[in-house]
C-alpha cells in the first residue's frame, strides 16, 4: 500500500504467493518484491472497485491471486519465448476486451519490457482501467475505449 494509492490504505488484504510459487518456477515468470506488490495492489484495487464496476464475482485475496493473476502469469513462458526469439522490441500486445484488465495487467507487471494496449469498450469498465494506469504508473501501458472489432488508432 502507497501514499500514492488512498484508496488502498486502510486495506488489509493478505495474499499468500506460497501455493503458485512452484507454478511460477515451472513458468519460469519470476517477479521480483516490487512487481509482487505491485500485483497485490492492483488487486487491492480490482477489490476496492469492484461493486461499482462489476469487475469479478470473486473477491477474497487468495482467489483473485490465484484465479485471476495466475491466468495472466501461465501466459509468460509463450511470450517470454516470443521475445527470445524475435528480435523486434519490444513485444507489442493487445488485450481486446480487457474487462477488469486482469491479464493484461498483470502481464505487463510480470512481463515489463512489453507494450501493452488494453482495448475495453464498456465505459465502467474504461474508468476502472484507467484508474489503475494512473495509480500503479506502468509505463508502456496503453488504454482505449473501443469495441474489440474496431482496430486501434
């Protein structure tokens, strides 16, 4: 929890990155202390906002850690391989339909050397995502609001 983030403050959610560690070795996504947090705050964030913004029936810690950021971290062992093997940096990705923006999100905390552009065209869902971009300060995060057929400007 930041000064930089209010909202989060008076949060105290605990998340136990024990039971995916061995997951996250077999993935070969090892994040460090910071991105951790960093995970555990938009977290904190998906759970501060949730109500308002219809992000995730899931609400405990333990779940959206191990639901929803593992969904995203299964992911790196493809796009780690893609960057080895592509000389062309960086890796430029799309999340079409982002929602709550749990892959994208955490694939750009995990993966940080990537572009990332999340694509969500429900206005609700818009707002929260840029939230987060303002909070967590990821560069190389790109965010618009457009249906997931229409190509990005």
């Amino acid at each position: 929890m930041t000064a930089a983030n209010p909202s989060l403050q008076n949060l105290k959610r605990v998340y136990d990155w024990a039971p995916m560690e061995a997951s996250l070795l077999n993935w070969d996504v090892l994040l460090n202390a910071t991105q951790r947090r960093q995970v555990e705050n938009y977290l904190d964030l998906v759970a501060c906002h949730n109500l308002k913004s219809g992000l995730t029936a899931d609400t405990a810690p333990q779940t959206l850690l191990l639901r929803h950021a593992a969904d995203a971290l299964a992911c790196g062992p493809i796009l780690k391989k893609w960057i080895s093997n592509n000389s062309q940096s960086p890796l430029s990705i799309a999340d079409l339909g982002s929602g709550g923006g749990f892959i994208g999100i955490t694939l750009k905390i995990a993966l940080p050397e990537i572009e990332l552009t999340l694509i969500e065209p429900l206005k609700r869902r818009f707002d929260f995502l840029n939230l987060v971009l303002i909070a967590l300060g990821l560069k190389g995060l790109h965010l618009t609001r457009k249906p997931a057929n229409q190509a990005p400007s």
